[in-house]
C-alpha cells in the first residue's frame, strides 16, 4: 500500500518543494472544477507513463484528486517507474477543507478586460448612504436647503 499525508501534513513539503504535486484528474474534471493545489501539475492518470519527462526523478511526487481516489493506482504506476510517490489523503477536497490555499482562489476577483475599472462595492463607497459622517462634516444633520446648517442647535451652539 502507498503512503498517504493528510493535507496539513503535505502543507509545508509541497511549500518547499519537497514534493512534486502531480494532480491525476481528467480533463472533464479540471474544467468542472479548475481549484488546484499551488504549483501542481495536471497530468490526468491515463497519460503517466507518456508524459514521465514531465515529472522529477529525484523528488518524491504527491499524487493528488478530487477526493483522493484513483490515486493509489496512480502512484502504484509511478513507483513502477522507479518514482517515489505517497497519495494526498481526501484529495483536492480535504486540502480545501482544512483551509488551505488553492489557485485559482475561489475568493479571487474574477479577471479584468485592459482598461475596465473595477467594480465597486458598497462596502468600498465613502459615498454609500449606510457611511457615517466625521463629526462637523456636511451631511451632519443636514436639511435640505438649509445651507448646510444643523437642523437644531444643540446646547451652547447657536444658529
């Protein structure tokens, strides 16, 4: 049987890049979702031994899908090759749900046309009714056509 890391336990090797992370899926899943580990190489399972010079002979591999499994025929395949392989327990999903980072962020803004401005947030607008005023800025209390006086004078103040 091939060893398996848990995602946290992958984290830091892959980071290092102590390990190759090879990602087995087919093309109709990569394009049904495209979230990946950083850094990893999409070589879908049926195409391991054609593409081997794609893949380092001194490193270890980590053989990754979306829920780890098919992976340990895959990383049988490596070990036939003479590649050390170890399998990413729960896949692509449980490196997600341990919080881990994916490309491309699925929180990423999606991609901009040259010259398209960004698309502004209410949260982002200084000019959003639900903003509250500095102290004594206009918009304090202001009635319309009042000339930017207070609606009351408070105590002390005068109008």
């Amino acid at each position: 049987m091939t060893e398996t890391l848990e995602p946290k336990e992958a984290r830091e090797p892959v980071a290092a890049g102590e390990l190759v992370v090879i990602d087995v899926r087919s093309e109709e899943q990569m394009v049904a979702n495209p979230e990946r580990i950083p850094g990893a190489v999409h070589i879908p399972a049926e195409q391991l031994e054609s593409r081997l010079d794609e893949i380092p002979e001194d490193k270890r591999i980590l053989v990754v899908s979306p829920d780890g499994e098919g992976c340990e025929e895959a990383a049988e395949r490596l070990g036939g090759e003479g590649r050390e392989a170890v399998i990413l327990e729960g896949g692509v999903q449980a490196w997600r749900s341990d919080r881990l980072m994916t490309e491309p962020s699925p929180d990423a803004d999606p991609p901009k046309a040259e010259g398209e401005e960004p698309v502004e947030t209410p949260e982002d607008s200084e000019d959003s009714e639900d903003s509250e005023d500095e102290e004594g800025q206009p918009g304090d209390d202001e009635e319309p056509g009042d000339g930017g006086q207070p609606a009351e004078a408070t105590e002390g103040e005068s109008r």
